[in-house]
C-alpha cells in the first residue's frame, strides 16, 4: 500500500516570549521585507488549503526533485503549510524575529543588508533540507511543507545579535537567555530528528538553524566575538 509520510516542518515545540531587544535603529523604518514575505507566503498558504492542485505542485518531495528536475521545490514548499495552526505558528514567530534581525542587517551590513536578509531566508529553506534530500531522494513518498526552516535562520540570526535576550521554552513560565535556549533547541532537534517518531521536520528545524547563525558570521565574522563579549558578562 502506498503511503504519503507527510514532515509539516512545524516550529511549536518552542513558545517565546516577545523579546525585548534594544533596536539599534528607528523603528519608523519600514520593515518591508519580512511583511512582505509574511504576506506572500499568507495568501499562497491560504490558496493551498483550497487548491490541491497548488498544494502538489509547491511542496518538497526529494524523489520529484532528483527524478525529474523540479528544483523549484527546494524553495516553494516553504510558501505552503499543512494547517491554519502550522501556518500561524510559523508567520507568528517570523513577525515576531524578522523585523528585529532585519533591522540588525541594516545596522551590520549598510546598503546589501536587504539582499542578505532574503538570501537568509531562502537559504535557510533550501539549505533546511538538504539531509531530507539526501536521505529521501529515491522515496517518492516523503513530502514536507512549511516555513520553519527558514523561520530558524531567522530566529538564529537574533540569537547571534542578542545572546541574552529572554526567551522561553512551551510549559516552562522561566525566561532563559537567548543562546540557551538556542543550544537546547539544536539538542532537541538533533534528538528527535534522530528517532523519527514523529511528523515533525525536525531535521529542517536543525539545519535552518545552523544556516541563519553560519550565514550571518559568515557576513560578519567579527559578530561571533561580540556575541560571546555579551555571554561574557553574565559570568
């Protein structure tokens, strides 16, 4: 029997506060890009959830990639969601990090900040799920969707800018510094991306994560020393 092993990339393992982070730069800037994006991939959900025709065509599945040269996919899936709830989660998150780590772009990098940030963003969907690719490239069954890895690189990014910023870990009412939170979160991935027990991407989670923290040093490399000049001072 034909099975459809269907990964929703979901990001609600992890709750957070709204961070309280000093923004180096006026707020009267407009954020256009992450509402842009936020936007975009709203209304491409949207139309999904009614258009399976749509759906079929924009999600990440690694045998239709490698079999017949739809590489779009590496992309697209990360404009579709498997439910109003992956959906909300995802956008949240992003609304919630994006403007401040785009922000921080202009504040780093000057006039290629824009380009970076959208590089960020769609490389942490196709980097996300390169092991899925690997893995899953003569399986025509496994199909992801969902945003959440590039919403990692993004998250990553303000982890990288703002160690110590609280966040919190669902269930637990205990605000932690960001880059604590940010190992768990790797660990726990790691772990359950290793066990497969799950519908979960957690795999896309990981490698987003590791891509939006890179990717940003990579820019800049000197960012790593004042991330751990911040660490530095709670000791």
């Amino acid at each position: 029997m034909n099975y459809l092993r269907q990964s929703t990339n979901s990001g609600a393992v992890f709750s957070k506060t709204i961070p309280t982070f000093a923004h180096p730069i006026s707020i009267s800037l407009m954020l256009h890009l992450t509402i842009i994006i936020l936007i975009t991939t709203a209304l491409v959900s949207i139309l999904a959830f009614q258009n399976n025709e749509l759906f079929q065509k924009l999600r990440f599945n690694a045998w239709l990639i490698s079999n017949k040269q739809q590489g779009w996919r590496f992309v697209s899936y990360g404009l579709i969601h498997a439910d109003w709830l992956h959906l909300m989660v995802n956008m949240f998150v992003l609304w919630s990090f994006g403007s401040f780590v785009e922000e921080y772009y202009r504040w780093h990098y000057g006039i290629p900040a824009p380009f970076y940030y959208l590089l960020l963003y769609v490389g942490g969907l196709a980097f996300s799920v390169i092991a899925s690719f690997a893995k899953n490239k003569d399986n025509p069954h496994y199909n992801a969707v969902g945003a959440s890895g590039a919403v990692s690189a993004v998250v990553f990014a303000a982890i990288l800018f703002e160690p110590l910023a609280p966040l919190r870990i669902m269930f637990i009412p205990i605000d932690i510094p960001s880059f604590i939170f940010g190992i768990l979160y790797l660990a726990y991935s790691a772990w359950m991306a290793k066990k497969g027990t799950d519908n979960v991407g957690h795999d896309a989670h990981f490698w987003g994560a590791v891509f939006g923290f890179g990717f940003s040093v990579a820019m800049k490399p000197s960012l790593v020393l004042l991330m751990f000049n911040k660490i530095s001072n709670i000791f």
